[in-house]
C-alpha cells in the first residue's frame, strides 16, 4: 500500500480547511452584526418562506439567470483544457486566454449597461 | 452488447419526446425552450455514441461545443421571452397573433 | 505571428473591431462617429481579403480560401458597407442604439465569413450559430415595439429548431463516416449509405430553412415585417447571401455525382412550390415589408432551379441572381427608411402599409423613381440588371431540357411581374392622400449620394459586356472552384 501519492491530498484538504477558518473565524472577530427581520429571513432575496409555489417571479430573475447561464457554462469549455493544459503547452494557453479575454469584454460590457443593478 | 444503433433509438425518442413537447406546450413559451434544449441533448447522446463506437475524439469536442453553444443561444432565447413579456405581459406562444397577413 | 493569423486576419480584424465599437458606445467615448468606424474596419476587412494569403486549406485543413469564399466574403462586406454609408444619417429615426445595431452586423458577418469558409462541420455550426444569434438580436432591437417582439420569438423558435436539425444530420454525418470534415464526408459520401444520404438532407435542409423556401418558409414575412427595417435590409440581405453560400457549397459537395441518392425531383418541387407561393401570396399582402418577405421566397425559388442539375453554369448563374438580388432588395429597403415619417418614432403597424405609397411620384419623385426602378429590375424587365440572372438561369434549365421548370418559372415571373406593377401604379397614378409617406419627412440630401450610385447599378443592365466581363472572370470561376477543385486541386 503505497500511501504517499495521496499526499498531495493531505496538504490539500488541509489548505482548504486551514483558509476557511482563517476567513471564517475573521468574519467572526472583526465584522459588525445587525440582526434585523429582512437579514434572518429563510430567502433573502424577499419571498415568503411558506407560501404556495405558483407564485409570479419577478422578471428581474431571468436576467440574472441569463448572466449566469452564460458564464457559468461558457467555463464547461476551459475544463478540458484544464486536466491536460501541461500537455497542451503554450498555444492552448493563448487560445484559452483569448476565450477568457472575449468573455471578459462581455462581462464590462454588461457592468456599464448596469445588467448587475438590481434597480 | 449495445452498439451505436440502440443509443441512436434512445436519441430519437428523447428527440420526438421534445417535439412533441413544442406542439403540445404552445401556451408557455419556457416550456417550449426546455424542449429546444432537449432537442440539443438528444443529438449529443448521438455524437458521445458514435465517438464512442470508433474512438474518435471528434464527437465528444463537438459535445463540448454544443453544449456551450446551446446555453448562448438559450441566453439569447431567454433575454428574447423577457422582452417579450414586457411588450406584451404573457408568455403564450398562442397568443403572438399580432404580425399576419 | 502574423503567419499564423493570416488566413484568418479579416475575420480577426472584423471582431476584433467590433470589440472595440461595443466598449467605445458603452463608455460612451465617440459615439457619432462609431458607425463609420464600423465602415472603416470593413474596407480594412475587404482590403486583407484581397491582399489576403493564397488559394488553399489552412489550419488542418480546418479553412478554405478559394475564388469562392473571396467572392462571397467580398460581397458581403459590400453590401454591409452599402448599408452602412447609406442608413447612418437615417438611423436617429428608429427608436434603436446604432452603435449597437452596427455591432451586431460585424459579429454576423463574422460568423457569416466562418460559415463561408468552413470546411468542418462542427466550424460551420458555430459560424451558423454567431450569424443566427447576432440576427435574432438584431431583429429585437426595436424595444418599444410588440411587433419586434414577436417577430423575434418567432424567428428564435423556428431558427433553433433549424440548428437542431442541422446538429441532427451532422451527427448521422458523423456516424455513417466517423469523420467531421467536410472534403472526407465528400470523398466517402460516393460509395452511398443509408444514414449519410439522411444526414445530408437533414443539414442541407437546415440551410433552405435559412435561405426561406417552400417547407421552411413561414418564418420570413412574419420577420420581415416585424423587424425594424435597417435589420430586416441585413438579415434579409446578408444573412441569405450566406444560407445561399453554404447551400450551393453543400449541395455541390453531398450531392454531386451521387448515384445512390437522386436529389433532383426534391429540388424540383421545393423550387416549383416556393415559386407559386412568391407568385401567388403577395398579391393580397397590404404590408410593403411582407410583401418583399412573400415575394422573396419566389426569387429563392428561382434561384434554387440552378442546382436541380449540378453544373457550373448553374451554380454561376445562381451566384450571379443572389448577389443582383440582395443588392436590389437591399436598395429598396433603404429608399423605405428614407422615406420613414419621424412622427412614429417606433415602428406600428401602418407604418408601412401599401396604400400609403398612394401618389408617392407627387410628393417624392426621387424616391418613387427610384422605388420603380428597384422593383422593375426585381420582376426582371430588360433595360435593367435584374433581367441579367434571370435570363441565365432561364437559359441554363431550356439548355438541361428541363421544360416543367421552365414552364412554371415563366408564368410565375409574370405573375410577380403583375404585383410589382401595381404597386408602381400605386406610385405613379394614384393621387396623394393625407396619409401618404413621406410628406412630412425632411430628407437629407446626402441621400443623392446612395441614389446615383444605385441607379448607375441598375442601368448597368444596359450594357451587357461589362457584366459578362464580370461574370466570366469572377463569378464562373468561383463556381468552379466549387465543383471541379474540391477534392483534387485543394486537397492534396
């Protein structure tokens, strides 16, 4: 049995849990709480918590599901290139940069048209 | 043994399955993009089958694309309906009747 | 570096460019002057076209750059710049961002030029996608408007399921051939297979969907109409140059000395049927966008008799009738918005209806000649360049013995003859009414700069040899890099 390789695990998961304390235990210490009615809320974006579910959404939803959609999934083509980008080398580098430079144009785009406003 | 044709079946009927969902879901126009979203999905479980049967990588590259593309255009389809529901205040296909002649 | 972009350096130049006018209008920096660095970036397109890299297939064998993709490239390039020149003093009138309308025509003949010279299927479906996208925006840009909206629903609708059809033939594609590349497909294609020949129909049929014939026509009036008119003028222009494009590209490829699969009598009836519905319907149309829409699925039906028979006159002919088409559409759509009142500053329902041409010789005589001489080279009379194509495709199904086709596309020409007639009696005749166009409207007179030129183009028609210059140097060539060069001269 040959433990070691799974090292790199080790060290892993505990990065992971080391810098989720830290910010955690940041937020903790040094944040101010406010305790009011709208922030206990089960949803705090505004529903009621017990109601029917056929209730209207507010259109307002789609468009942010719309940004989401787009750059959630647009990232489904960098996973590829993620698992094998040490053999791919440097031209894939660049194609994939360029990929992230074009989604980054439409991210600006979308910030100035105020998209990311809610009001 | 699976080969390519049985996967080719399962594809049509999920296909024929969202078609039928377009014509039978004329009064909601989400319903009709998650059955052109099925549609997609249906043709990729015939690429992923073929590439798969002749261990070509070209399909699954396709797939990749495909399924990127298809969420750029259902963006596109939603920012549409969201338009369409300011101008009009429902999302019945039933009901675009305005442009005839 | 440059080595390695240059096959691809109008198309960079293009979208690249357009990034830069979609950034410059949202910081708002410049924003009178965008349009015409949209028509900057396409004479530096049309430019690295011409100056561009050798005939051949670049990047594993994954692009093509022939006579044919040059002609198609160039063209569109022309026509957008046509529009560009023509609208961007017209375009205050419509309640749309121009910058932005600008921005969407660059992303579509981005994914028009992809189209043009893809040679895998996967390339043409993501240049289908950026063309098809960019036109449903465009069609939506109009946001006061119902008829915009619902124009774009269903355009979106009926347009993915297009692409749905043309993913399901590329998959069968792929399976019968266990290849994505289009000259492989061609090349195994002549030994015959059941899926392939199905795969084949089902993605050329795709693109008759985008070019608007019979089966797969009743998108285009509803479109026509709803759009606001600079993005009915593109979409109806450009975007059907490129479906013609890709189908003569396809056609000529699948279904060219194919013995196991005899494609003729479809094409046969797809272009009879679509004639008699271009030749019967916008006889009862009141609305002047839909009329064009009716009236340009009998012109694609026209066209398409061409390629009933795979041959290089055909496909020449046919190249030469899309491009003196589109051209002559494109002319009468921006004679419309120049006439377009600004009283209505979103597009209604009467906006354009055909009784308000009624007397238009009175109030406008520039425009309602104009307007004549458009819809005149339309129906094919001889003085003008209309008449040119037709009689070529005419000629090339006599000299194919093909006398059926012959026989409905002669009556359904005087048929169309008949309604573009009435609508210039409309012009000429009649007398003014108070709701007649262009009364109220200030026309600016740079206009005279669009309306010689066109009219220039149109009396072209007077004088043959120019254009059978034209016509023999560029456009058969083109056609037969299509038919002769596709797998021995490129692929080597």
């Amino acid at each position: 049995m040959n433990l070691e390789e799974y090292l790199p695990i080790l060290v892993f998961v505990g990065a992971g849990v080391f810098i989720a304390t830290v910010f955690v235990a940041l937020a903790f210490i040094r944040g101010h709480r406010t305790v009011y009615d709208d922030k206990i809320a089960p949803y705090e974006c505004g529903f009621d918590a017990f109601n029917t579910g056929r209730i209207r959404f507010d259109i307002r939803y789609y468009l942010v599901a719309i940004l989401f959609v787009l750059f959630d999934l647009e990232v489904a083509l960098l996973f590829p290139w993620a698992v094998t980008f040490l053999e791919l080398g440097w031209s894939a580098f660049a194609g994939v940069f360029s990929f992230l430079f074009i989604l980054l144009i439409g991210f600006i785009y979308e910030w100035k048209k105020g998209a990311l406003e809610w009001d | 043994m699976i080969d390519p044709f049985h996967i080719n079946i399962l594809s049509i009927l999920v296909f024929v399955i969202a078609a039928m969902g377009i014509l039978i879901s004329m009064n909601n126009l989400i319903k009709v993009f998650l059955c052109i979203e099925l549609m997609f999905l249906a043709v990729s479980i015939n690429f992923i089958a073929y590439a798969y049967a002749a261990h070509n990588i070209d399909g699954h590259v396709f797939t990749v694309f495909l399924l990127t593309v298809a969420a750029a255009e259902s963006a596109v389809g939603l920012g549409i309906l969201v338009f369409y529901f300011r101008r009009r205040s429902v999302i019945s296909v039933a009901d675009a009747t305005v442009l005839k002649g | 570096m440059i080595e390695l972009i240059k096959p691809i350096l109008p198309e960079m130049i293009l979208f690249f460019g357009a990034c830069l006018v979609l950034l410059l209008d949202v910081f708002q920096k410049f924003v009178d002057h965008l349009m015409n660095l949209s028509s900057v970036l396409l004479v530096l397109c049309i430019v690295a076209i011409v100056l561009g890299v050798p005939d051949g297939v670049y990047y594993h064998n994954l692009c093509v750059i022939s006579m044919f993709t040059g002609l198609f490239k160039i063209a569109l390039l022309t026509l957008a710049l046509f529009q560009f020149l023509a609208t961007s003093f017209l375009m205050d009138k419509y309640a749309l961002n121009k910058n932005e309308h600008s921005v969407m025509v660059l992303f579509l003949i981005v994914g028009a030029c992809v189209m043009v010279s893809a040679n895998h299927l996967m390339l043409l479906y993501v240049g289908m996608e950026i063309q098809a996208l960019a036109a449903y925006t465009l069609v939506v840009m109009q946001r006061k408007s119902e008829y915009s909206a619902e124009a774009g629903v269903k355009y979106f609708i009926l347009g993915s399921l297009a692409s749905v059809l043309y993913l399901l033939g590329a998959s069968y594609l792929y399976g019968a051939y266990n290849t994505l590349y289009l000259h492989e497909i061609i090349t195994a294609i002549k030994a015959g297979s059941t899926l392939g020949g199905l795969g084949s129909i089902l993605v050329v049929s795709a693109f008759l969907f985008k070019v608007g014939l019979f089966p797969f026509h009743q998108w285009v009036p509803d479109v026509y109409q709803g759009a606001p008119t600079p993005s009915t003028s593109i979409i109806s222009t450009l975007s059907k140059v490129t479906a013609v494009a890709v189908v003569l590209k396809l056609i000529c490829g699948l279904f060219y000395d194919n013995k196991s699969l005899d494609t003729r009598w479809i094409f046969s009836a797809i272009a009879i049927l679509s004639m008699i519905v271009g030749a019967v319907v916008p006889i009862v149309q009141t609305h002047m966008k839909r009329f064009l829409g009716y009236s340009s699925i009998g012109h694609a039906g026209f066209m398409l008799m061409g390629i009933v028979n795979i041959h290089v006159v055909g496909v020449s002919s046919i190249i030469a009738y899309v491009l003196i088409y589109s051209l002559t559409l494109m002319m009468t759509l921006i004679c419309l918005m120049s006439l377009k009142d600004k009283r209505e500053p979103d597009e209604e329902r009467n906006d354009l209806e055909l009784s308000k041409l009624g007397g238009l010789s009175q109030v406008r005589p520039k425009h309602a000649f104009m307007l004549a001489v458009c819809f005149l080279s339309m129906a094919g009379m001889p003085p003008l360049i209309g008449f040119f194509p037709k009689l070529l495709i005419l000629q090339y199904i006599i000299n194919q013995g093909q006398m059926l086709l012959t026989v409905f596309a002669i009556i359904t020409t005087v048929i169309s003859l008949f309604y573009y007639l009435k609508i210039i009696k409309l012009m000429y005749i009649d007398m003014p009414t108070k709701q007649s166009i262009g009364i109220s409207v200030n026309v600016n007179m740079r206009l005279l700069w669009v309306f010689i030129p066109a009219v220039i183009i149109q009396l072209l028609g007077c004088y043959i040899p120019i254009l059978q210059t034209i016509y023999v140097q560029y456009v058969t060539p083109a056609a037969e890099t299509l038919i002769i060069g596709t797998n021995e001269k490129i692929y080597s």
